[in-house]
C-alpha cells in the first residue's frame, strides 16, 4: 500500500510559475517511477510528466514541454513538477501516481500503469 500527498497547487497569473510536489509513503518498494496527469473539467485526463526512479529517465506529453520540468528525490522519496510559462489552459487538477514498471510510457495515464494516486492539487491559472 502506498500513500500519496501532492501539494503546492493554487492560483497563478499567466506566464507565472508554481513547483508541485507529491510525497510517497507506504511500501513504496514496487515503485518504480512515478507520473503526474491533470483533468481539466469536461476534459479526459491528460498525461503531464514521469520520471523513472531506476533510469532517472524523463517522459513530457507535447503540450507542457519545455515548460515544465519533472525531477525526483530519492532519499525523501518525492518528486517535483516544476512548471514555468504557465498558461490557462494549464488549470487543471493535478494528480501524481506511482507505477510499478521500470520504464514508463510517454503520453499514458492508464490504471493499467499506474497503480497509486493522490487526491490531487488544484492549480488555477488566471488570463
């Protein structure tokens, strides 16, 4: 069982900034990599970021790179979601998740790869 807390979600202008982080505890032994995917209302979820722990191995969905930046911590078993330039169309809230699979899939936000979520972070971006 693992247990996830994201935080650092809240309201920023456009062309601003914000740094998410997702905490993992529990037996976190079969977690491999960990992803993070939004939901906009009365939008499908979208895959944002994931990183695998083992490789350090770094995944971008098309509409966020090269403005965000995901990275990890490994002995405070936490990763970050940097994320620059950010534009309304970023509102969302945002769910980290663990997967226990080495290497992960760009693009995917499937259950079938992820098995772990957090409750989500809300982040609002304002014109």
């Amino acid at each position: 069982q693992v247990q996830l807390v994201e935080s650092g979600g809240g309201l920023v202008q456009a062309g601003g900034s914000l740094r998410l982080s997702c905490g993992a505890s529990g037996r976190t032994f079969n977690s491999y990599g960990m992803g993070w995917c939004r939901q906009a209302p009365g939008k499908e979820r979208e895959f944002v970021a994931a990183i695998s722990w083992t490789y350090g191995t770094t995944y971008y969905g098309d509409s966020v790179k090269g403005r965000f930046t995901i990275s990890a911590d490994n002995a405070k078993n936490t990763v970050y979601l940097q994320m620059n330039s950010l534009k309304p169309e970023d509102t969302a809230v945002y769910y980290c998740a663990t997967s226990p699979y080495r290497s992960l899939v760009s693009g995917s936000c499937s259950t079938s790869l992820y098995d772990y979520w957090g409750q989500g972070t809300q982040v609002t971006i304002s014109s």
